[in-house]
C-alpha cells in the first residue's frame, strides 16, 4: 500500500536541468517520464522509445544516463508495481 509519504509522481533523478520521474499506478511497458524546460515525454526502458517531445541534446543526455543506470530503472519499476518506495539514481555527471 502507498503511504502518505510517498509521492505518486516521485522525482528519481536530475541532471542538467533534466528531471526523470517514474509514476506509481502506471501502463506497461517499463517507461519513466522526462521533463525538460518545456518539454515533457515518456521513454520505454527496454527499447528507448519516446513519447512526446525532448530536444535532441538533452535526449542523447537521457539515453547515456539510461544505458547506464538500466537495471537500477527496472528495478524501480518493479517496486512501482508493488507500491514500494523508489529509489534515487545517480545523476550523470
């Protein structure tokens, strides 16, 4: 069950002005939000696919902070579905 203490829409990360959320109560497949001045989009985790609009620059940003922080973001989605607390991970630095 979801304590009062956690958020449903809980920040997991943040780096150069990116900010990586991961919903609770959400849609397959594994995907985590990004926001971004004004953009926002939703990117799968197995296969990279974007959702909405992220400029180029900072997409390459994401991807890089993906590739290394997969099983991190999979486990994270797993404890998403057992309503568990999530994790922060490491920014890119």
């Amino acid at each position: 069950m979801i304590s009062n203490s956690i958020v449903i829409m809980p920040e997991i990360s943040s780096f150069y002005g990116i900010v990586i959320y991961m919903y609770y109560k959400e849609h397959q497949p594994p995907h985590f939000h990004v926001w971004y001045n004004e953009y926002q989009c939703e990117i799968t985790i197995k296969d990279g696919i974007i959702t909405g609009q992220l400029p180029r620059r900072a997409a390459r940003l994401v991807f890089e902070w993906l590739d290394l922080h997969y099983d991190e973001l999979m486990e994270n989605w797993n404890r998403s579905e057992r309503k568990e607390a999530l994790l922060k991970i490491e920014p890119l630095k």
